[in-house]
C-alpha cells in the first residue's frame, strides 16, 4: 500500500474516532436524573424539566433541553459578553499578563520559527499545511476534505470541521438517548464556532498580520516576525488571506475552546484536558513548523477560547455546588397571586 493511501485512510479514522468520541463521554457518564427547577425567565421565573447530574465531588449539574436553533440566538450575546468580559476589574491582571506574554514573544517570534522548522526538519515533518484529499465532494465542490500527511493532520485538528463532527455526534447521540447534557454539549460546540469565527476573523481583518511562511518566501516582507498592516484593504485581503491572518490564531482558539466546553460538562472525565492540551501542543508546534502562525499569535487565542467556551457553557445549565446542600440551603423565587386580581413574586429561603 502506498503511504499516501495508507494516510488516506489513517485521516479516516481520526474523523470516525471524532464522531464517536461523544459516545464515548456519554456512555461512561452518568446519566441526568429527571426533575422540575425554577428558571429566571423574563421578570419571574418557570418551572423547567431538567436532566440532575450528580458529580464525583458532589456537585451537581442541572441541564435544562436545548431550545431549536438556541446556538444561533445565543451567538450575539456572546460576542458581547467576550467583548465585555477582559474589562471587568478581576480580569485586568489577566488581560495584562496576555499583553506581556504577547509583547515578549513578538521579540522573539523568528528565532522560535527558525528552531521549530530547524526541528522538523531533522524529523522529517512534512512542512506543507495544504496537503488535503478530497473525502465528501457535492457536483464538483468538495465540501470535506481530509489530511494527506501527518503534520496536516494535526493541523486539521483546529480546523472548524473535527468540532462540527464532534457536535453532530453529540447531537445524535443526545436526540437517541435523551440525555440533555449531550443535546447541550452539541449546542454549545456550534454555538461556539459561529462566535469564535466571527471574532476571529475580525480581529484578523483589524490586525493584518502576515505568516512566516509568506513572509519568507519571494515577494513577503521578509521582516522578521512578518509584518503588519492593520486595517487591509478587504478586497487584497480576500487575494492574499495568508498575507494578513495570523493574528490571532484561529486554530488554536478553536481547539481551546472545544477542549473547555467538553471538560466543563464532563469534569469526572480525566482523559479530556490531558490529551486535548496534549493535542494543542502538538497543534502549537506544527503551525510553527508549517509558517501558518507566530508563537506570540497563541496567548490571545487561547485566552479567546476559553472565555468562550465558558460563555457557552453557561447558557444551558446550572450548578448546585456540594456547600448549599449539605447545609441544606436553598432558596426559590415564584409569582404570587395577591388577591383583587394582581400578580407579584415570592421569595423563599429555606434552611
């Protein structure tokens, strides 16, 4: 068998390993117990049927049933929240550290390059990020395409498509089962992709950094670290994308954020962060060795993704923390009928 054919079918796997990964999660999960919950809803709340998973730590977390389509309505208010999120006052430290860390690395982002692709090189690693075959094709458009080498499938790790796939899994399997948790998990992933990319690609178009990878071949800046040129002309722009969209990287705060939805809603699961930030090194370290982004791109898209997947997060569940029950604290708030034909709200706290 030849070695491409060989990596032909390796890439896959990798998608069919994606697609079952949330079958994965939720076979060893324990499922959600069915039960009624208040829920802020306008000026009063409602009670909600929601799925109580009960954590290892004691914990426990309330998830309520997608609505259809709640992905898409949830998308402006978290582009707006992530917008509003680094100007809160405990999140200035926070904000400062990723300037600092992104400051120093621009000082030294070529020499970084230069000892990534110096490293692949003795290994081997196949430099070229664009090494992709065809796997769905629609008329004569392909609508999916696979890696072709290694390095590419790392590559294709950050790619929109593994967290669509891992959506559509979760989807599936939620919509089988009935497990609000897994409809919820689909929701946020989705959710999460059309935010991170309409960010992303502002912050790109704003910024206009080039790549290492144009900036050393014939007719790019040459300036070590490459250039940049903020505010470009959209139309050169949508010429010369590699030109001008590395800053921030998207890959990475697509991995990010992936990463941070599915260990927040399966926390027990040990596995997630180790060999995800496992994967997001490697991702790290192929777009260095592929001239796709500069290492001082990574601390804000890794900031990016995490407050996202956060943000996404906290749309569809709730959190009963271990402290409140055991000393059986609780508190509700519900409309109340007055009399002589008014309604107003009543506020419980039991104890």
């Amino acid at each position: 068998m030849r070695i491409g054919q060989l990596i032909h079918r390796i890439a896959k796997g990798f998608i069919l390993l994606l697609v079952l990964v949330p079958v994965a999660l939720s076979v060893h999960a324990e499922s959600g117990n069915d039960t009624l919950v208040y829920k802020a809803f306008r000026d009063t709340v409602k009670l909600q049927k929601a799925q109580l998973v009960i954590l290892d730590s004691g914990d426990s977390l309330a998830y309520f049933k997608p609505k259809h389509f709640q992905f898409i309505r949830n998308a402006p208010l978290d582009i707006y929240l992530l917008g509003k999120t680094p100007f809160s006052k405990k999140n200035l430290p926070k904000v400062g550290a990723i300037m600092a860390g992104t400051g120093l690395l621009m000082l030294i982002d070529q020499p970084i390059t230069n000892a990534a692709q110096q490293f692949g090189r003795y290994i081997h690693l196949d430099p070229d990020h664009k090494k992709t075959k065809s796997l769905v094709r629609i008329g004569g458009t392909t609508v999916l395409e696979v890696p072709a080498s290694v390095s590419n499938a790392i590559y294709f790790f950050g790619e929109g498509w593994p967290s669509l796939l891992i959506s559509g899994g979760f989807y599936s399997f939620g919509i089988a089962n009935n497990d609000y948790r897994a409809m919820q998990t689909s929701a946020e992933l989705t959710e999460m992709f059309l935010t991170m990319g309409i960010t992303t690609q502002f912050l790109k178009r704003i910024t206009g950094r080039e790549t290492a990878w144009v900036s050393m071949q014939e007719g790019g800046s040459g300036k070590p670290g490459g250039a940049w040129d903020f505010f470009p002309n959209p139309k050169l722009y949508q010429k010369q994308v590699s030109r001008y969209d590395a800053f921030p990287s998207g890959h990475l705060a697509t991995a990010m954020a992936t990463i941070t939805i599915l260990s927040s809603n399966y926390p027990d699961n040990k596995y997630i962060k180790p060999v995800g930030y496992s994967m997001m090194g490697l991702l790290g370290y192929v777009m260095l060795n592929n001239g796709v982004h500069w290492a001082s791109d990574y601390p804000l898209a890794i900031a990016i993704g995490y407050t996202c997947g956060k943000i996404a997060v906290s749309h569809g569940r709730q959190v009963i923390t271990k402290k409140l029950k055991e000393h059986g604290i609780s508190s509700s708030l519900t409309p109340t009928y007055l009399g002589q034909g008014s309604l107003g709200l009543s506020y419980r706290w039991t104890f």
